[in-house]
C-alpha cells in the first residue's frame, strides 16, 4: 500500500506511505491516492481529511525510478500518464470536504503541488518547498493551476523559473502555507485545527466550500445572483435555523 488511511471520529487521517523514498510518488501511488480520496468523498465516516507524510518527508515529488521509466516513453504515452497525474490533483482539489495538509520535511515539485490544493497548510519551521522541476530540465505544468491560484502570478514567476527550495516561513507569506509552527507543537496544533474544522454546521461548511469556486469561476454580475441565492438558501436551512437558534437563546439568557 502507498498509502495508510485510519478513519476516527470522523477524521479521516490519510498518510502518503513510501518514507523509504520520502513518499515520491509513482504511477501505482497516484492511483491509489485519487481512489483513496474518491472514496473518502463518498464516505459519511469522514468528514474533514488530514494529508500528511510518513517519515522525514511530506512527499519529494517523482520518484526517480518511474521518472526513468518516463525518460523512455512516446509522447503519446507521456500524455496518458501526466493525465492520470493531472487526475490525481483535480480529485483532491475538488473533493467536497476539507483537507488539511500537515507539512513535515520536505514537499518539492509534486509534493508542492499536493500542498496547494489543500485547503488548510500547516507546516514545521523547518519544511522545505519548492517547484524545482526545472532543475531537472521540466516545468511545474500540471500543478501550475493550482500553485498559481494560490500563490499568484508573481510568487509563480520568482519560485518556477529558478527551482530553489524555500522555507516555511516564504511560503506562508506566498499563501502556500496558513500557518507555521515548532515540531514539538505540531501535532497539538493539528488537533486544534481539526477541532475548529468540526465545530460547524457540516452541511454549511460544504456549501462554503462549492461557493468559493462557484464565484471565483462566474463572472461579476451572475456573482450577485449566485451568492443572494446562497445565503437565502443557508438561512432557511435546517442546521442554520437550529445552530442560529442555539446562539441567540445563549445571548438572551445572558
């Protein structure tokens, strides 16, 4: 298994499971990681989704033996397989429930790639990023989607065109990366985070989530329509009328 899935009180903490190879990823990993997160979409058991690594590394990217496999491949073989690969990004970018990246070691190329299409990031002082496929005489192509509607077209231009490795710290001030903190207190702050994440209403939470790619796909003048017909629809809801009921019977006994 390239990958380890403990599901409890409804977290679902998927592990990328190749530390022997700081979790790269091959054509077999990238499989199992689009099922697993097809799967944990459709599961009621899983509400909120924590990606994180095995071992020292949250994922270097490609490894380098299926990249030798690749060396060798016809165009029309390289395309069928970076379309699985583009596959694997769209499924966890689009995956109706939360995802939360806890970043240890290293996340280059890919593994960068698999950061920005988290929702939440929290990563250690001492994580490591970067796009460094053009080291390698490639280009970050099918993650710049999703790394350029995170960190922008500027941060793209000075990270993409050198390949250098960056810290934590750039990457928050990028927008890679929501929060940073010490190894020792990392797995502390991830149960908080996990905590805020479940003390919701579930089904507005969803809604929060489809909206915010509703409006940044529609353009300005059906946003309007769109979001007057979402919060009207939010507040009539079930779980709206019961969670703003809760709040104001608490304020009027105070």
């Amino acid at each position: 298994m390239y990958t380890e899935l403990k599901i409890e009180n409804e977290v679902a903490n998927l592990y990328l499971n190749r530390p022997e190879v700081h979790n790269a990823f091959n054509e077999d990993f990238i499989k199992e990681l689009t099922d697993q997160f097809n799967y944990l979409d459709r599961s009621e058991n899983a509400k909120i989704i924590v990606l994180r690594g095995k071992g020292k590394s949250f994922c270097a990217g490609a490894d380098l033996n299926w990249m030798k496999k690749m060396k060798d491949y016809s165009l029309d073989e390289n395309i069928a397989d970076s379309n699985n690969l583009a596959l694997m990004f769209h499924t966890i970018n689009n995956v109706t429930k939360p995802v939360i990246g806890v970043v240890s070691g290293a996340a280059l190329g890919g593994g960068a790639g698999l950061v920005s299409v988290c929702d939440y990031v929290i990563a250690t002082k001492e994580a490591e990023f970067g796009f460094t496929e053009v080291k390698l005489g490639l280009i970050p192509a099918v993650i710049s989607p999703f790394v350029i509607n995170k960190i922008g077209e500027s941060f793209a231009r000075a990270t993409f065109l050198n390949g250098a490795k960056f810290k934590a710290d750039k990457a928050f001030i990028m927008g890679l990366v929501h929060e940073v903190c010490e190894e020792a207190n990392l797995e502390a702050r991830v149960d908080a985070l996990i905590k805020s994440f479940l003390e919701v209403g579930p089904s507005a939470q969803l809604s929060a989530k489809k909206l915010i790619k509703e409006v940044k796909n529609k353009s300005a003048e059906s946003v309007l329509n769109l979001t007057t017909k979402a919060i009207s629809e939010r507040r009539v809801s079930s779980e709206a009328q019961s969670l703003m009921g809760k709040l104001l019977s608490k304020q009027s006994n105070k």
